[in-house]
C-alpha cells in the first residue's frame, strides 16, 4: 500500500524553477497491521513504527508551522539527520510533506477497504482543513472534481503544477489505484503570463482551467461554513 504525491518543491513564481519531488507514505495500513511503515523523502527513508504510531503523528502535525512539526518529529524519535534537512527546506516542500501527513489522517480508515468506505468520495472534488491553533482563515488541501482529470487537460494540470497551484495523488492499495490532483497547503498568486506554454500560447485556457478549479473549490468550501452548524 502506498500514498505518494509529487509537486515542484520551489516556488515557481520566486525561482522561476521546475523540481518535481515525490513524498510517500508505504506499508500496510490495513486496520490491524503491525508492521512499520516507511515515510520516503529524496533520499531518506523513515521507519515508522506501524500505522497506529503514523496516525497518532498525523494527528499531531494538525496545523502545526515547522518550529512545531520539528518538535513533534522529534517527540516520535524521526531521524536527526532528516529534522536537519527539513531545516533547510523551502516553504514550498515542507507543505508538501505536510500535504501527505494531512492526506494520510483522512483516508486511513478507508484504506483498509476503499470501496466499502468509498475512499474515491474522499479524494476528488473534497477538501481538507488544515487547523492550526490561530483565529482566522485556515489552510487547506483540496481535491479537484474528476472531471477535469482527462487527455485535453493534461498539459494544463502539469503547468498548474509546474506552477505551484496542484500536487499530483497517487494512492495504490493491492489491485486499486487512484489518481487525483489537489490544490497544496501553499497558494501564490501567479501572473496570467506565468500559465503561458507552447501547448497554450496565451494561457488562457490554463488559466481558465485553473479559475474553474478554484471556482469549485470556494463553491465546496463556502456550502460546508453554511452547512456545518
């Protein structure tokens, strides 16, 4: 069982840079598994006690900033050799990582039978609060629809991530793989010159892919503050 995303880890708009990176989760997540599970990022691989442990970290990182994230890994006795290399990291990454922790908290207990507990609803066309301790606007992560998943606009998804606005979700449990896109922790605001490519001269079928996107996420967001009470 694996969860992998991939996203640029700079920010396109301050580097003007394309360097797409994995970050993965791995091992057995049914519910009764005891056996570790592995966190894979660049060239370390984290041993993980088993899933439970993962989880209980997963809850703790909630809206955690990465003074705090820090700690925490070092409460669960992650590798000192990877606290320091998250150290140096840019923002953009450590909201990857962060994107994959918060991903894994959701779908956990659909993992262990994705159909019956319809783990697909959970990851197209949803989202994820991101609650830090602060009053105010809170982050999230949010999956896009399906049906913007398809041949015509996959150059365009590669640009949105190119750009800093999706990250790539892979989840493969035995015989069943799912793929999606969601819009990361991180948004920048980016310049409509910036969705420019050779695949879209003027960007604005990007861009308007990208509006849309955006559009359906504020539709989803603004529907649950009405809703939840």
């Amino acid at each position: 069982m694996k969860i992998n995303i991939k996203g640029n880890r700079e920010s396109f708009y301050l580097t003007n840079k394309v360097e797409n990176i994995d970050i993965s989760l791995s091992g057995d997540f049914k519910f009764d598994a005891k056996t570790s599970v592995t966190l894979t990022h660049q060239d370390f691989n984290i041993p993980i006690d088993n899933r439970q442990t993962l989880f209980k970290l997963t809850e703790k990182v909630k809206g955690a900033n990465l003074d705090k994230l820090i700690l925490i890994f070092q409460d669960f006795s992650i590798n000192s050799d990877y606290i320091d290399f998250l150290k140096k990291r840019p923002n953009t990454e450590i909201g990857l990582l962060k994107s994959v922790l918060l991903i894994y908290n959701r779908i956990e207990s659909s993992m262990s039978d994705p159909i019956e507990m319809k783990l697909e609803k959970q990851i197209f066309n949803d989202f994820i609060i991101y609650y830090s301790e602060k009053v105010g606007a809170q982050e999230d992560v949010c999956f896009i629809d399906k049906k913007h998943i398809n041949d015509s606009n996959l150059s365009k998804i590669q640009r949105l991530m190119d750009l800093n606005l999706l990250v790539r979700l892979d989840v493969d449990i035995e015989q069943i793989k799912y793929n999606s896109y969601f819009i990361p922790l991180i948004k920048p605001g980016i310049p409509l010159e910036y969705f420019k490519t050779e695949f879209d001269k003027s960007g604005k079928k990007t861009h308007q892919l990208w509006k849309q996107i955006l559009f359906d996420r504020n539709s989803q967001i603004s529907s649950w503050a009405k809703n939840r009470y």
